[in-house]
C-alpha cells in the first residue's frame, strides 16, 4: 500500500502495513505506535512464523525465505519533509497499563521486549532529495504537558504517576522508558 502527499500535508499514525510513504513538496508528520504496541506487533509476527503452513519449528527454520517477514515502510521524499516521532508519554502509559491489566503484557515481558526493539529490529529506509527526514523526533514539552494534563484532568492518570512522567520529557530511549516504567509502578 502507498501513502502519497503531493503539495499538501499529512499528520498520522505510522503503519507497518503501508510499504511506500512518499512525499513531493509536502509535509508528512507520523508518529510510531507506543512500545507496548510494537511488543504485541512482534510477538504477532514471530507467532505468524510459529505457525506458518503448521510444520515443525525445525523445518520452518530451514525455509526460511518462504516464512512471512516483518515488512519495513520505504520513504521517498522529495522536496518534502517527514517527521516520525515518538508518542507521548501519556499515550505510552495509558498503553501500556491497559495491556498489563488487561493480561496481554506482563512486566517481565516488557523488559525483555524492550532489550529486543533496543536492538533496532523495527526500522524504515528512506531516500530524501532536497528535503528532510527525521526518524526519532520526540514530542514537544508544550504536546508533552497538554497530553498528561488531559489525561490528569480525565483521571486516567493519577497525580504520582504524571510527576514521575514529567520526569521523561524530552528524555530518549532508556531514560523515557524507565519513566513509563516507574509511572506504571507508582499508579498500581
């Protein structure tokens, strides 16, 4: 699937399933899913090549270009600009207390998990003429405080965890995760 922006603007969501983003004399904001989403999505993707045409793990192994492959988006950009940021870390806790409630995640997962996308599993290629890319674009302070303060306001986030978030802001990888991590231990 192609996501096409010619002299216009495009903010969304990015989508593993979406192979072509290309952008000419435009703009294209996305922003990647929260790590407990990535998490599902790879353990989904190494299930799908658990199962596939139902033969041993062994023999599977051996075919191993016929196995389904986790599908890396191609960004073409011309006299454009594309963003892909972070969520922000209202999004990533709310996320990620729903999956470990819920039963999907537990903790020790999570850890694990994030030892595995640490090592760049998930990656885009991209080719930009006359234009610009940014691949690990954080959220701004200001989009940062709106999203905990509404979150506070709508009380999906107690006051402990949006002061130990607050300490994430503008944080990256292993600072902005242990954040969340801390966040979600002090509101249980």
């Amino acid at each position: 699937m192609i996501q096409a922006t010619v002299f216009s603007g495009h903010d969304g969501r990015l989508r593993f399933e979406k192979s072509i983003y290309l952008t000419v004399f435009g703009g294209c904001e996305l922003t990647c899913p929260t790590l407990a989403r990535q998490i599902l999505s790879g353990r989904r993707t190494v299930q799908a090549q658990e199962t596939y045409d139902g033969k041993p793990l062994a023999s599977k192994l051996l075919e191993s270009e016929s196995r389904p492959k986790h599908r890396k988006p191609f960004f073409l950009t011309i006299f454009g600009s594309v963003d892909i940021k972070s969520p922000t870390l209202a999004a990533e806790f709310i996320d990620l207390r729903e999956m470990l409630e819920s039963g999907l995640l537990t903790l020790a997962d999570w850890d694990r998990a994030l030892v595995d996308l640490g090592r760049g599993d998930w990656s885009v290629a991209s080719l930009t003429l006359f234009g610009g890319f940014d691949e690990c674009k954080l959220p701004s302070e200001d989009e940062e405080i709106d999203s905990l303060a509404l979150q506070r306001h709508l009380g999906t986030i107690p006051e402990g965890a949006t002061e130990v978030l607050q300490h994430g802001i503008g944080q990256r990888d292993v600072e902005r995760r242990s954040a969340i991590r801390r966040a979600v231990l002090t509101a249980a």
